[in-house]
C-alpha cells in the first residue's frame, strides 16, 4: 500500500470516528440515586450516581440539604458542595447539632432525585497526642539516640576503614 493510500485511509477513519457520538456521554442523562449517610460528627455525605448507567455524578448536578432535628430543630436548605473524595461524592461539612435528625437531600431537574434518611449527629472527635511527643519538640521524637549512635558508629568504619589503608601501605614498603 502506498504512503499517499495509507494517509487518505487514516484521514477518513479518523474523520468517521469523530462523527460517531460517545455512547457514554449521551448516557449520562436523567434521575440521579443518592446514597445520604452521617459521616460520623455533624455533616452529611451525600453519594450521587445516574440511575440509568450506575455512573458516578461527575458535574452540573446542584444538590441541597435539608434536615429537622428532635425538638423541631431544623436546618437549610444547603447547597452541597463536591467532595475531594472521589466523582460523585458530596458533603456539607459540620452542619448538624449533636442528636437525631431527619435528613433529606434533593436534585433538582434536569436530574432529579431525592433521598431521606435519619442521621445520628455527635460531637466531633480530635485525635490524640501520638504516644511519647508529649512536650518532646525534636521531629524525631523518643528515637534521636538512634541518629547519635548511626554516626558514631560510621565515624568508627571511617577510621577504621583509614587505619587499614595505612597498615597496608606500611606493608609495602
């Protein structure tokens, strides 16, 4: 096949290729599931996939919050911003008190879709002191004399390492 015969062939299937349409672009169309769940202290986490293909929301689906809580307590509505945790995950950060609370996320149209459920709000938790850096200010905490006896021990292969060269260098002469 000659060099001119195969350009025009690559020109024309790439010239085909571009005309056909994504099949999964066009598929992310309609309702959205949502997975609502508490993460633990006072927000919510909110995972968003199209209910036609089961692919993770990507963009351009605006959700909000709304929550009541015992007493009448009541929050929102909230946008939802996304989430660095992957495609399709959303949260509010810490919006609710500590209790129980009745939360319902919304998608408006063009992909609508909404989920309830019943969250148990609590304070959130710090993480502890990591054991034995209490008051110690060295980054290498308890283990310094691990870095004093590493260089005592090279000062000492050095001078040995010298002291033979020179016992050798005597031997010769």
């Amino acid at each position: 096949m000659s060099v001119m015969r195969r350009l025009v062939v690559a020109v024309v299937s790439a010239a085909l290729l571009a005309l056909v349409p994504g099949l999964p672009a066009y598929a992310h169309d309609g309702p959205v599931t949502l997975d609502v769940a508490g993460d633990g202290a006072g927000g919510v986490t909110v995972r968003a996939i199209f209910t036609k293909d089961k692919h993770p929301v990507e963009t351009g689906v605006s959700l909000v919050l709304t929550g009541t809580g015992e007493d009448g307590r009541t929050v929102g509505p909230i946008p939802l911003a996304p989430s660095a945790e992957g495609q399709g995950f959303y949260t509010s950060g810490p919006v609710l008190t500590p209790g129980s609370w009745d939360v319902t996320v919304t998608a408006p149209n063009p992909h609508p879709g909404k989920a309830s459920v019943k969250v148990q709000a609590q304070v959130a938790q710090q993480m502890p002191p990591p054991a034995g850096t209490a008051g110690d200010e060295s980054p290498t905490g308890s283990f310094a004399w691990l870095w004093w006896l590493g260089g005592a021990v090279l000062v000492i292969l050095i001078l040995a390492a010298i002291a033979q060269s020179r016992t050798k260098a005597k031997a010769r002469v």
